[in-house]
C-alpha cells in the first residue's frame, strides 16, 4: 500500500508539474506576441544577411568572415 500510494503520488505530481509548463509556455507566448511587430522591409528594399547562421565553405574560418554580406534586394 505504502509503495502504491507514493508511485500515486508521483504521477500526480508529474501531471501537475506538466500543467503547470504548458500554462507557464502559453502566458510566455502571448506575452512574447504582444509587443511583436511585423518586419519593416517591403518588396524591394536593400537589405544586409546575416552570416551567422550560414554554411560556410570547409577550411573557411568564421572569424574572419564579414558579419554581413550583401547588399541583396527583397523579391517577394
């Protein structure tokens, strides 16, 4: 009996804790969108890319690559 009620216990304590995360993601997310604004940039503005989430070529060292490449004109 005293190891049922623990393993009991235990689960409602984990279902609890679950609730509690997806409340906790939600609030979060709706106060993260709140304040979020569209993108400013319109069909063919000058904009600048980022490097830092981009492949580079093998050997090529990412210190010494620009932080920005461009500058590239929005298509669509």
């Amino acid at each position: 009996p005293g190891v049922a009620r623990f393993v009991e216990m235990m689960r409602e304590t984990l279902f609890a804790a679950h609730d509690r995360i997806i409340a906790a993601r939600v609030r979060q997310t709706e106060q993260a969108n709140r304040k979020r604004q569209p993108a400013p940039f319109k069909e063919n503005d000058l904009v600048y890319l980022s490097t830092k989430n981009l492949r580079l070529p093998k050997h090529t060292a990412r210190k010494l690559v620009p932080k920005y490449i461009g500058p590239f004109r929005i298509a669509k």
